[in-house]
C-alpha cells in the first residue's frame, strides 16, 4: 500500500526558504514519479515540480523555475525514500497547500494537472508572511 506523507510547512518570512518532506512508502523509486503540487486559497491545483525513474530525473514547472528546488534521499531502501521540495525566496503568492502525490507513468506530473494521480498526501501548509 502506496503512502506519502508531508511535512516541514509553516511561516516562512517573505524572501526565505523552506524544505518540504514527503515521505514515500510502498512505492519502488525506479517505478515512477513523485509530484509536488499546490493550491492557494480560491484557486486551483496547480503543478510544481516532479521527480522519478532510476535516474531521479528532475521537473520543474516554467511559472516555478528559479524558485524552487526537487531532490530525494533513496539510501533507505527501494520502497521507502524521501521526496524534497525547497521553496527559494519565497513570494507571498507562495502561501498555499502543498501535496506530493505518486504519478507511475510521468505524464500527469508533467503535465501539471494531477489527473489520474490517485496516491496522495494529506498536505502541509506553508504561509509566506511579508
């Protein structure tokens, strides 16, 4: 049984930095991607970086690129690793609800849209204060 669990929100001074967690178990690294995503109050989900496969290939949505980073710890074993993203100087618009979710094939990560992506966190807030 897939589970992802988040972690590390809460307040980061506008300009700051902060290293979401989500835990991943019951899920090999070689078979897929993990996804961050968010969604801020009013609006939509919307994508924000993947990573995945045996390479740990990295994607970082155009609209995040330069603000954020995505990495994991795989040194545990294979079906239990750790998925990071780092939000860089933080913005305001930044404060939002952030998921990791599990993405096998790649494309709905990719894509941004999380459709069809049914292993999900249960979200860890972070609030960007000015």
């Amino acid at each position: 049984q897939v589970q992802l669990v988040e972690s590390g929100g809460g307040l980061v001074q506008s300009g700051g930095s902060l290293r979401l967690s989500c835990d991943v178990s019951g899920f090999a690294v070689k078979d897929g991607y993990i996804g961050w995503f968010r969604q801020a109050p009013g609006l939509e989900r919307e994508g924000v970086a993947c990573i995945g496969g045996s390479a740990g290939s990295k994607y970082i949505h155009d609209s995040m690129k330069g603000r954020v980073d995505i990495s994991r710890d795989i040194s545990r074993d294979k079906e239990h690793f750790t998925a990071y993203l780092t939000i860089l100087k933080a913005k305001a618009e930044d404060t939002a609800d952030y998921y990791c979710a599990k993405d096998p094939l790649g494309v709905s990560c990719l894509r941004g849209t999380g459709i069809g992506m049914n292993d999900w966190g249960q979200g860890t807030r972070v609030a960007v204060s000015i």
